[in-house]
C-alpha cells in the first residue's frame, strides 16, 4: 500500500507498445488494485476521452445492443455475433443513430457521474431478487453493494452526489446511501421545506421482517443536518407494528420514514428502462400513501 492506495503485480491485458505501435498485455504490472475484488485499475487521461467517437461501437453495445436476445452472458459476446445481429435487426441501429444525432448537443462526459445502462440496471435488479435474506454468504453485504451501485442511476439526476458510508451502531458496521437533494421537482422541494432534507438518508436492510430497531436506528440519523426524511430499503412491506411506529414518529416528531421493498425497485427499474416515467416518482407514491396514513 502507497500513501494509502492497493498496489500489487497484475496483468494488465492492454499496454501501449511504442516501438511496435501497438496494444500488448503485459505481465507483473505494478498497479493499484479495487481493494474489493483485486482488479487492475487503469487510470485515463481525461484529454483522451474528447477523441471518443460520438458515435461508436462500444457506446452501441453497451446501452443499446440488447444483449439478453443474443447471449445471456454479455460478456461472451463478440463483435461478429453483434454484426450478424445488426444485419438482421437493421432497425435497431438506425434507431441507435438517430438518437445519436438528437442528442448530439449531448456530446461531453459528465465529469462526476456516469450512470449505467438499462441491461446491467435488470442484471442488479435480477441478482438482488435472487439474494436470500440475512447474513448467509455475505447476502447482506451483497445487498448493500447492488443497492447502492443502483439507485444512483435510478435516481440520477434529481438525486445526485450519491455516498455510500460504513457506520458503526452498538460495534455492527452499517452501510447507508446519501444523496444531495437537488430539488430538481416539486416533490424534492417539498421535502425541503417539510422536512428540512438537504440531504435524502437511506438505510439498507437485507431482512426477512423490519423490527422496531431498524426503524429507530434510521430515526436516530434523522437530524436537521440531514433532514427529517428517510427510506427504509429493505424486501418485504413493513407488518403492521412497524408501520404504525413509522406513523407514530410522524405523529410525535414530524419525521417521516418511508419504505422501498423489492416490488418498488423492479417498478424502478422498469420505468427507468421504458422512459415512461421518473423512477423518483415511485418514492413520490410512496410517500403520499405513507402521509395519507398519517392523522
């Protein structure tokens, strides 16, 4: 470790060789590493990325070859079968282009976010579905980490500057997400004021059943830095005690948690793939069944 960055030996399968001109692997690179899965990172120039095609093979593959009607592994796929497909499905492409062109104005990186496309969003939304509930092979940390890759996309950009921090309740590591309340609808504008929310607080749950102390742990990281307002992410709807206690802390101290279980998050998933609507608009929804509960 170097002033607090992973490094170790890696392969590195795409090193710039200048005396031939050409990409090579290498072997033994020194490189920092993701500290979670021990993979290379390669760092690129940023200048490098204006010369990136506005149109281009890999933007194609990526956010508008459907991948699942070709492979159900996307990563096997290679550029012939993608070709033979285009060649059957011209359709699709001139699609691609068109919209390239629409958007041409588009034609720059968001320097701090980047979301991700529809098919890796149904590839989270499939691997949460089939994570069991409890602690079971690091299940809980497995939510947590798709959860918090998700959202962001989901609800980028009227909730931006996502963070995902490492909190400590009685010697137990919790993750939580926050969000920036942009105020970009409003609905977030409402929270503002009702709430005082300049920041959006979630907390994770990977729990067969939410208890009692779920719901006061969130409503102990409520506060006027973070805003009055809460999700509670979690699989399944709250049972009757804890729906009342989440009334019961609106009743007593204006404090509103609202629960997002698996179902919201495939309703989504499955806006933020058609367009149709917001996937904000699912936490609106919920929120305003949750206040019409409250007296």
């Amino acid at each position: 470790m170097i002033n607090g960055i992973w490094y170790k030996a890696s392969r590195v399968d795409n090193v710039y060789d200048y005396r031939k001109n050409e990409f090579v692997p290498k072997e033994g690179a020194q490189v920092p590493v993701n500290p979670h899965n021990g993979m290379p990172l390669i760092f690129v120039p940023k200048r490098w990325m204006r010369f990136t095609p506005w149109i281009n093979y890999d933007d194609y593959f990526k956010h508008h070859c459907p991948h699942d009607e070709l492979s159900h592994v996307a990563e096997e796929l290679t550029r012939v079968e993608v070709l033979n497909y285009n060649r059957q499905n011209y359709g699709v492409v001139e699609d691609y282009i068109s919209v390239k062109e629409r958007t041409f104005e588009d034609c720059h990186n968001d320097p701090l976010f980047s979301q991700i496309p529809v098919t890796s969003a149904k590839r989270k939304l499939a691997l949460i579905k089939k994570l069991p509930t409890g602690k079971i092979g690091n299940a809980d940390k497995r939510y947590e980490d798709t959860i918090g890759q998700l959202l962001p996309s989901l609800l980028y950009p009227n909730l931006d500057f996502a963070q995902v921090q490492a909190r400590t309740d009685s010697g137990v590591s919790i993750r939580d997400l926050i969000f920036y309340n942009t105020r970009a609808s409003e609905f977030l504008t409402e929270l503002l004021n009702d709430y005082g929310s300049r920041q959006i607080t979630m907390e994770m749950k990977n729990v067969t059943a939410v208890k009692r102390e779920h719901i006061d742990q969130l409503n102990r990281y409520l506060s006027e830095e973070l805003g009055n307002f809460g999700l509670l992410v979690t699989r399944h709807p709250l049972k009757k005690a804890e729906w009342r206690r989440t009334i019961d802390l609106w009743s007593g101290q204006r404090k509103a948690i609202v629960a997002l279980t698996d179902f919201d998050i495939e309703q989504m998933v499955e806006v933020f793939e058609s367009k149709q609507r917001d996937p904000l608009d699912i936490i609106k929804k919920k929120y305003v069944e949750y206040r019409r509960a409250c007296p």
